[in-house]
C-alpha cells in the first residue's frame, strides 16, 4: 500500500512539475504542457504496474515451487511406505513358505508372484525363491497324500515361474536368471519365452520339460543332470550349451535349434531317440565320448569349425541319419562309432 501512494505522490509531482516547466516556454500551449506532464505521470504509474506484475509471477513462481516440492516429499514418502509395505509382504510369503499346509504355501507362491507383477524390481528377487523351492529335496517316485500336496505345490512354483518370464518376442521385456541347480522338476515348462541366463546343474527332469521356441540370451548350464523325461528343447535360440555327463533317458528332443556360443555334450548318453535335424552349431560342438544307444538324426545344418568327435558310439544295429563330412565306422571289438568322412 505504502509503495502506491508513493507511485501515485511521485506521478502527480511529475505532472504538476513537468507541466509548470513546460508552460514556462511560450511556445508551448498550456494543453502540450498537461499531456507530456500526464504521459510522464502515467509513465511512473506503468512502471510500477510492471513491477508489480512481475513481483505477483515471481511469488507465483516460488508458491509453486514450493507445491511441486512438497509433491515430490510426499511421493517418496508415500514410494517409502509402498516399498516398507512390500518388504514386510516379501518377507512374511517367505515365511509362510515353511508352513506345513499346502495350502498355505500355495498363497505365499501366489502372494509373491503378484509383488513381482506389481514391482518389477522384485521380479528377479522372486523367481531366485521361487527357485529354490524347486530345488528343496523332494522325491518325485515316492507316494502318498503329503507327497501328492508338495507336487501340487511345486507344480504352482513352476507355473508362476513361467507366468514371470516375458514373451520370447517381447523386445522390452528383461531377461532374468534362472537357478535350478539340482532342482527336481516335472513338466517344467518355459518354452515361448525369454530368459537370461538358465542353471541346470545336477537338476532332476521327469514325465516331459519343454524349452522349446524359446530365447536364452545367457548360457544354458545343464552339466550332470538327470533327464528322465522327454526333453524338448527344438525350435530355440540359444548362446552356450553345457550338456555334459547328462543320461538322457527319454527322448531328446534339439531340431532347429540354434546355438550361437560353444555346445558339449561330452560324456553323456542317449538312451532314447536324440534328434538334432535342422539344429545350428555356431561355434564349436564337443561329442567327445558321447554315447547314442537308440536312433540319431544328426543332420545339423553344418559342421562348425570346431568338432571334436573322440569315442563318439552309436548303436550298430539302427540306421542312422548324418550330414554330408561325417560317417560311420566299425571298430575290430564291434563298437560303431561317429567320425570324419575320408576325403573321397
């Protein structure tokens, strides 16, 4: 208030000023006089208003400032309380993971797979305890109603696994890891979708596992397993394949599937059919004493560069499929045997 008195005092003295000034010429009419003195006066005034305005937009500027600033207090306050109130779920479903009841154990899975979907941040930090539910000792020939609870369980455990995973088309989706080490599993399935890095070691396969028509942009570790199921595995892109010390049981199941890292399947057996039709080997294959006791179609769309064939066994009696640089030989003690075809 005080400020515009001043304004007004001061264009009222610059008019009444100017104006005597001016009349004091001749020249100028006493109606020239007024209006410079006005204008000169209004001036003042436009000055002041121009500052007051710009005072108005500054404490406007400040006040929402001070808004967006407390917004964002609250947000990480509110962001704060999600993440207490998501901890304490994680860690009671954990919790209830040891419970005796089936079907307690089954809402504690169920409980992190929807903090993992409404977190992504979880998401890794779920499948890791998802997985190592899979790989409690568990005996999957044995009998009994508590038996038959823990396999509904378990089948649950590898459901939300596969519901976590991302579409193997989904370009944004991130690829997570996956540790198995000595897990028993039944119809696992993780086939159509995208994975990152995927631990089989010493894992237990039974009835039929499917990793077909998937993506693995890490390497697929599945040395010493137990495979006594049908395992399908065709139809895939994957980098590095450790397949080794492995008794495939059942069939095996490889075609189309491509491999861009180094393969070994050294020192395992097929007991069964081990179909590898259309499979790519990008870098390097090891059947270093690997044993096909039953048909193998080995007819892999090219030799890579590095092959190492040493004791490679077939089965004499069954015809076998092989691609063009490979061939069949007898050995004196009648073992039949995978080598390099003899230059023509």
């Amino acid at each position: 208030m005080r400020r515009a008195v001043l304004t007004i005092a001061l264009a009222v003295v610059l008019l009444v000023g100017i104006s005597v000034w001016l009349l004091t010429d001749p020249k100028t009419t006493r109606a020239d006089a007024l209006r410079t003195g006005g204008l000169a006066g209004g001036a003042i005034v436009a000055l002041y208003a121009l500052w007051l305005n710009d005072r108005r937009r500054k404490v406007e500027e400040g006040r929402q400032e001070i808004e967006r600033q407390r917004h964002d207090l609250e947000s990480r306050r509110a962001e704060r309380d999600l993440e207490r109130v998501a901890d304490e779920r994680f860690a009671k479903a954990v919790e209830l993971l040891g419970d005796d009841a089936d079907q307690v154990r089954v809402g504690a899975l169920h409980a992190l797979a929807g903090l993992a979907r409404n977190r992504p941040s979880y998401r890794q930090t779920v499948l890791d305890v998802l997985c190592s539910y899979l790989r409690r000792p568990f005996t999957h020939e044995a009998k009994g109603a508590e038996v038959e609870q823990e396999r509904v369980v378990r089948q649950t455990a590898q459901r939300l696994i596969s519901d976590l995973l991302p579409a193997r088309d989904d370009a944004s989706g991130e690829a997570y890891n996956l540790d198995l080490t000595g897990a028993t599993l039944a119809y696992f399935s993780i086939a159509h979708r995208k994975v990152g890095e995927v631990t089989l070691r010493y894992a237990k396969l039974h009835e039929s596992n499917a990793f077909h028509d998937m993506v693995a942009e890490g390497p697929l570790w599945m040395t010493e397993a137990e495979v006594h199921g049908l395992l399908r595995m065709y139809d895939s892109q994957l980098g590095k394949g450790w397949f080794g010390g492995i008794r495939f049981s059942a069939k095996a199941d490889f075609r189309r599937t491509e491999f861009t890292g180094p393969v070994t399947f050294r020192g395992s057996v097929f007991s069964e059919e081990a179909l590898f039709e259309g499979t790519t080997f990008g870098e390097s294959l090891s059947l270093h004493r690997t044993k096909f006791d039953d048909y193998v179609d080995l007819r892999i769309t090219a030799i890579p560069s590095s092959l190492e064939l040493y004791q490679t066994l077939v089965r004499p009696d069954r015809e076998h499929e092989l691609p063009d640089g490979l061939e069949l030989q007898r050995q004196p003690n009648g073992d039949v045997r995978i080598v390099a075809a003899r230059p023509a």
